[in-house]
C-alpha cells in the first residue's frame, strides 16, 4: 500500500469487518470499482436485505461528501446485483477517535432513519 492514509483506511476496513462478523453479522468486504464503487462492506441479513456500509477513519470529517459517497455507492450495489433500492440500506460508520471499534458512529440522515421523504 503506497500511501499512509489508505493503508489507515484499509487497517479500519478490515478491524470493523472482524468485528461485524464476530458479532454475529453476515459480512463481506467489497472489492473497489472506481466510479462504480458499491461501499467498503455489506452486511447481509439473510432476509433479502442488505447494508451496505462506508468505512471512513479520517480526522477531518466531512459529512455532506461522506453521505453522498455512501448514497452513490448504496444505489451502485443495488443497480449491479439486481435489487430493489428499497432493500438496501446505506450507513455511514465513523471512527471514533482513540475508541474502540464498537464506539465508532453509525451515521444516516433523519429521513433514511425512519423511511420518510427527505
């Protein structure tokens, strides 16, 4: 891995992964696609319904381009495999600073939270 940031990324990638699967949770890492990217992790809960989660483990947190990279990327999945949007939930999960993997914040707007209109 070249640079320092993205191999900070890929260390939390692959630690909230472990954790995920530990847990319990049906999860795999997704493979990167470029503008075609679908998330850094899905979550499947074997009921036809998925999670798609990006990873972020940044200092500056940057919220609006945070979500719209998850947005775009929650709607690239369900385009590439065929399924309904509405089956796909997307999640923002940020690092917690000197935390532990379980203390990172799961983050998706008011509307998505409870199925409104934004």
């Amino acid at each position: 891995m070249s640079h320092p940031s993205k191999a900070k990324g890929t260390a939390y990638e692959t630690a909230l992964l472990n954790y995920l699967r530990e847990s319990g949770l049906e999860v795999e890492r997704l493979a990167p696609k470029g503008q075609k990217d679908e998330g850094d992790l899905v979550v499947d809960h074997q009921d036809g319904r998925f999670t798609v989660i990006e990873a972020k483990n940044r200092r500056k947190w940057e919220f609006p381009e945070f979500m719209g990279e998850m947005r775009a990327e929650r709607e690239e999945f369900a385009r590439s495999r065929g399924t309904d949007l509405a089956l796909v939930e997307g999640l923002l999960v940020v690092k917690a600073p000197r935390k532990r993997i379980g203390e990172g914040y799961a983050i998706r707007s008011l509307a998505e939270h409870f199925g409104l209109a934004p």
